[in-house]
C-alpha cells in the first residue's frame, strides 16, 4: 500500500502572529516610518541580541523534539550570519550606506523557514505515530520557503523590498542594480559555504559569483568575509 504524500503545511493567523514575536521592535519602525539618521546607525548588532535572545527563548522553551531544536539552530545561525555578512560586505564594497538595509534583509531572507519549520514542528507533535524524517522536512522548506517567507512579510506589512528579497534570493537572475539584493544574495552564499545553513554546500566558489563581480569584491575581502560571519556568529552563541 503507497502512503499518501505529505500536503504542504500551511500558517494559519496563529502561526503568523506567534513568529510576530521573534521579531525586535525596530521592526515596527520599518513597517510604518523612516528611520532618523541616529536610529539606522544601532540598528546593528543589538538587534541581532534580541532575535537571538528571543529565538533562543522559543526553541528552549517551545521545543521539546531534539531534530526541530537542532534544525532551528542551524536556522538562527544562517540567518544571523547572514545579516552580519550583507552587513560586512557593504562597509567593504564601498557601499555602506546600504549596511542597515542589508543587515535586516539578511535577517529575514528566510522567515519562511522559520515559518515552516514551526508548522511542520506542529504536525510532528500532533502525529507522533507517524515519523517525518528531517531529509523530508527539509525538502518541504527548500520548496516552499522562498514564497511562503515573502507572503508573510506582507501580511507583517513590512516594507516591500523586504518580500521580494525572500521571495528572489535563490532566482537564478537578479537585478545587477538591486546592492540590497546582491548584497544579501553573497552573504547568503557565503553561509552555505562555510557550513552555516540548513543545506550546506562546501563547493561554492564565492569569487566566481556574479554579484561578487557586481560589487567588485575582492577575492582577499571574501576569505575575510567568511571569518567575519564566524565571528560574528560565535560572539553571539
């Protein structure tokens, strides 16, 4: 007898309004007024404390499952790193007026799969006699991160580049005149690379990248990028 495959899972308000919370309060200042000049210079790493305190929060408190804990994990530390990386790029591409943008575009590129882990957390729990194997789960996030993250940035009513960020970052073409997108797109490769990710892929060349060409990174600034994502991921850990 074949068994059924699995249906995608779907957020329902509840899940929307409870990944709300993960997010810090500069957020609310994104979603409905201009940053002063002040406001942009500390949205930085403190604001990384408190999606990494709150995260750190839910998983500990929220989940019991020891595969959904280490998957969440992986998922906080790619998300992260990859804020600090777009971050880094930008004060090192000649492009720091972007660093802010960059920095919170890379945190939320994938909130889809923060999402969806949470659902599919959810399902396990409420079928406990049915096993979903991580290899599983981690196909249904690949497939549906990208959309789902975008369609809940908008229902946050966040700005809009910030959707079509999580909805482009894995397109195979981008807009070269797009430095957020770009910048957010290397910082996210680089994290595969370095093992940062929920699918790593040590076989990533950064330096033949056409966004690392856009931005004209060199390739001595790439090998520093990598240890300034570690680094910067450990001193929060």
């Amino acid at each position: 007898m074949r068994e059924r495959p699995l249906a995608p899972p779907r957020a329902d308000s509840s899940d929307r309004r409870r990944l709300r919370l993960l997010l810090p309060p500069a957020l609310e200042i994104e979603a409905g007024h201009e940053l002063d000049e002040g406001a942009a210079q500390r949205l930085g790493l403190r604001q990384v404390v408190n999606i990494a305190v709150l995260t750190a929060q839910r998983a500990a408190h929220a989940c019991s499952d020891p595969i959904m804990k280490a998957l969440m994990q992986r998922l906080w530390e790619h998300s992260v790193g990859c804020a600090i990386g777009a971050k880094w790029i930008a004060e090192h591409a000649n492009c720091r007026e972007f660093a802010s943008e960059a920095f919170m575009a890379g945190l939320l590129h994938d909130v889809g799969s923060l999402m969806l882990l949470r659902v599919l957390e959810g399902l396990r729990a409420d079928q406990p006699g049915q096993p979903m194997p991580e290899s599983l789960m981690l196909e249904v996030v690949t497939a549906l991160h990208a959309e789902q993250g975008a369609a809940l940035i908008r229902h946050w009513a966040l700005p809009e580049s910030y959707a079509e960020m999580a909805s482009s970052h894995h397109a195979l073409e981008f807009d070269s005149t797009d430095t957020v997108g770009m910048l957010v797109r290397l910082a996210d490769q680089a994290c595969h690379k370095i093992g940062m990710s929920l699918t790593p892929d040590p076989s990533i060349r950064l330096s033949t990248l056409p966004e690392c060409s856009a931005l004209r990174v060199k390739e001595i600034a790439l090998a520093e990028l990598e240890i300034a994502i570690e680094d910067g991921v450990s001193a929060l850990a």
